[in-house]
C-alpha cells in the first residue's frame, strides 16, 4: 500500500496528464517506425528478386561473361606494360648506379692527383683488368647461351652406326635406292633428305621419283581421314551458327552407336579444344588469335626440355615419350616468341629436324644394345609453330634420314575462319594417329625373340667402336 500511496502521489505531483500523453506519443512513434521498416523490408525483398531474375536471363549472364573477360584481358595488358617499365626502371637503375661509380672514379682522381704517379698508373691498369675480365666473362656467358640455344648438329658417327646397324635388316626398292643416290651425288654436304614440298632437294628432285616415295609413304596415313570423318568435320564447321549457337552445338553433340571409335574420339576432341577458340573468338579486339603480341608472356620459349643422348645433348620446347613402352622421346618441337623475326622460323625447322635425327639414332642405339629386334619402321615426330602457322612432320631412315611433312595449318583468327577448322583437326588427327602406328608397331615387335648371337656379336663391335669415337 504504501508503494502504490506513493506512484499515485508522484503522477499527481508531476502532472499525469502530461506523463500520459507523451507515453501515447511515443509509443504512436515506435509504432510507425516499426511498419516503415517492415515496408523498407519488403521493397528491398522485391528488389533482390527482380534482380536476381534480370541475371539469370542468357543475355545478360553472356554479357557479364564477356566483360569479365574484357577486364581479364584489360588486367594482363596492364600487367605486362608493368613488368615492361619494370624492366627498363631496373635497366635504368643499374644505368644510373653505374655511371654514379664512374663520377667517383673521377672524384677519386681527381682528388689524389697530389699522390704518387706510381700509385694512380697501378689503380688505372687494375681497373683496366677488372673491366676486361667483366667483359670476358660477359662474352663467355653469351656464348654459353647461344651454344645451348642453337642448332643442334647430327653426329656422323652415330648416324654411320645406325646405317651399319640396320643396312642387312632394311629392305628397299629400286626407286628409293636411286633417289638417296641422287641425294648423295647432289647434296653430298647435307646429312637429312628433306622431302617436304618446299625445300630444295624436293624441288630439284624428278617428280615422277618424289611421287613414288610419296605413294609408300604416305597411302596408308591419307586414309586415316576416311569419308566419314571428312563428311562430318565439313558439315559441322560450315554450319552458320551465332555464337550461342556454337556453344550449344558442342553441349549437345550427339554420340550414335554407328559413329566409328575415331568419329566419337574426334568428337570428345572437338568438345575438348574449341571451346577455347570460341572464347577467343568472342574476345573481339581483344582477341589473341588477331594480336598475337597478346601472348608473349605464356610461351613455349620461357623454357626448353633437355634431352641427353648417346654423348649429345639436345634441347626442345616440348617432348613426346613412349611411357607405356619405354621411355623414349619420339616426339620434338619447337615454337618461337610472337614477336621473333622469319629468320627464328628457319632456324628452328633446322633444329627441330637434326634434333628428330638425334633422337632416331639415339633410339636406334638402345634397342640395339638391348638386343632386341631392329624396328626398322621406326619414326620420330616433330611439330614447329611460328606465329599462328603449325607444321607436323615425321623422320624415318632409308641408308639416309628422310623428313616428310604430315600436314601443315593456321590456326583461325575469329568467326570467319569456322571452315578453317576443318584442316585443322583432319591434320592434328592424322599426324596423332601416325604416332599412335608407331607406337603399336613398336609393342607389336617386342614380342618377337631377341636378336641371334651371331648378330649380337656384329652389333656389339658397332657400338664398342661408336663409343670408342667419343670417348
């Protein structure tokens, strides 16, 4: 009672009705501030939706795909004139940090011109000394660089005990014996028979001759793209087809039982690869393909593979091996800088062939000292990319080293060149099915008995004396 005596007191001592209606008008402010954010609430709710909605359309999900790849690109510009200028600052530092030692050089002797002439004659010869021995060392250096860089020669030797090697196992026809003799008489300096189209032995060779060598060879690899295949790449190529359109095309690509294991291959490829194209494609100026100075950071020049043989050592941009039969390399390739002159693209064709030479013999020479059987149809592969064109070659041996072209390309540059296509794949897949020859008949022919003592003892002298010549 007393505590409800004294509330009562209270109000009535400070006026209850003023009390009372500033409690209803607070409690009226509260009120509305609760349903203002209750309907702050649901229009952001609808706003989210509507949004969410708006992104999930197609148009605007490819949109937002191409800015970010616009920025993408944008960003690795911006990083590559970065590293330029850092570059050239840090040239410019060792400039500056070179001439600041110079001026107290100067400093120095000009500051001690009262001491002894013996004294400063000695300091002057032995920088003398020390400049030259840096120039030395520099020039040694480059040489290093370019001995490791450069052209890889064919050792004589190995190539004479790999022709002494299979000279009883290698059977050839009349014409191939008349051309190596041609070859011989006619460029007698030159250890590869190049029978590509261009060169100059092929263009000085009789055509009637280079067709018949043609035929032997190449019959069996021109029908690895059979009608089929040919119908299928020339028909989906030449579809006209958006870009969405494309992208579709290749989600839903249909596998029929009829289709051949190399159509569905080849299908699993294309689904595989041209996604890639297709992105750079959408790139517009942006794109690659049209800029190729776009790509001269990732390279296949920021390193090289080295390959040590029988006393040689070969260097390439990239290696093929026979991991499931043993581990030689029969594949090599070389690729230049986007921006290196048609000089690098010469030189690299020249090393890629003598290094395909190297890595014959050098095969040759295992399987012979492992006494296993001659594998006489014996292949190495090579591939040379300069800029945006690809060349896929093969070496076989015929008393000589013979290199072939298996196809060239260009890779298409944007949504004109889709037909393109067609050459593209009909070229990697045929060039990958004759590796693929070479490595079954390899399987094939570790199955048969070891070579006869009597031949082992032949090849045995061979090899003891080709190690003898480089010891």
């Amino acid at each position: 009672m007393d505590f409800e005596n004294h509330i009562r007191n209270y109000f009535q001592s400070n006026d209850y009705t003023k009390w009372s209606r500033f409690f209803k008008q607070t409690t009226r402010r509260l009120s509305n501030q609760k349903n203002l954010r209750l309907a702050a609430r649901n229009k952001a709710l609808k706003l989210l939706e509507n949004l969410e909605r708006t992104l999930k359309r197609k148009d605007i999900s490819s949109f937002l795909e191409n800015q970010d790849l616009k920025f993408a690109e944008g960003r690795y510009k911006v990083n590559v004139e970065l590293s330029v200028v850092t570059d050239k600052t840090a040239m410019t530092g060792k400039t500056s940090e070179k001439f600041a030692k110079s001026l107290n050089n100067d400093h120095d002797i000009r500051g001690s011109e009262n001491q002894d002439s013996i004294t400063k004659t000695q300091t002057t010869i032995n920088n003398e000394q020390e400049e030259n021995k840096q120039e030395e060392s520099k020039q040694e250096e480059n040489k290093q660089e370019e001995s490791e860089g450069g052209d890889v020669i064919v050792d004589e030797s190995s190539t004479m005990c790999v022709k002494d090697i299979l000279e009883d196992s290698i059977e050839v026809s009349s014409v191939i014996k008349e051309v190596t003799k041609i070859f011989l008489s006619k460029f007698p300096k030159t250890s590869i028979m190049d029978l590509r189209p261009k060169s100059k032995f092929s263009l000085f060779l009789d055509l009637e001759l280079q067709k018949t060598i043609l035929h032997e060879v190449f019959d069996e690899i021109d029908n690895y793209i059979t009608d089929d295949i040919h119908e299928y790449l020339t028909s989906f190529f030449n579809e006209d087809f958006t870009a969405q359109g494309w992208d579709n095309a290749i989600n839903n690509m249909d596998f029929n039982r009829c289709d051949s294991e190399h159509l569905k291959n080849i299908k699993k490829l294309i689904q595989e690869t041209l996604p890639k194209f297709l992105k750079a494609f959408s790139l517009e100026d942006l794109n690659p393909l049209r800029d190729i100075t776009i790509l001269e950071k990732p390279h296949l020049n920021h390193g090289e593979i080295p390959l040590k043989g029988l006393g040689t050592r070969i260097r390439a941009d990239g290696v093929g091996f026979l991991n499931d039969v043993v581990n030689y390399p029969i594949v090599c390739g070389e690729g230049a800088r986007p921006g290196a002159p048609q000089k690098k693209s010469v030189d690299d064709d020249i090393k890629n062939a003598s290094s395909m030479a190297v890595l014959y013999n050098n095969n040759v020479i295992e399987e012979a000292d492992a006494r296993r059987q001659l594998f006489t149809d014996l292949r190495i592969y090579g591939l040379t990319a300069f800029k945006t064109e690809l060349s896929l070659t093969m070496m076989d041996f015929r008393s000589v080293h013979r290199l072939f072209e298996v196809d060239h390309f260009g890779l298409p540059k944007n949504w004109v060149d889709m037909p393109n296509f067609v050459w593209l794949y009909e070229a990697i897949i045929k060039w990958a099915l004759c590796v693929n020859s070479t490595r079954n008949g390899l399987i094939e022919h570790r199955k048969k008995r070891r070579v006869s003592r009597y031949s082992e003892v032949g090849i045995a002298k061979k090899l003891a004396s080709l190690r003898d010549q480089h010891e």
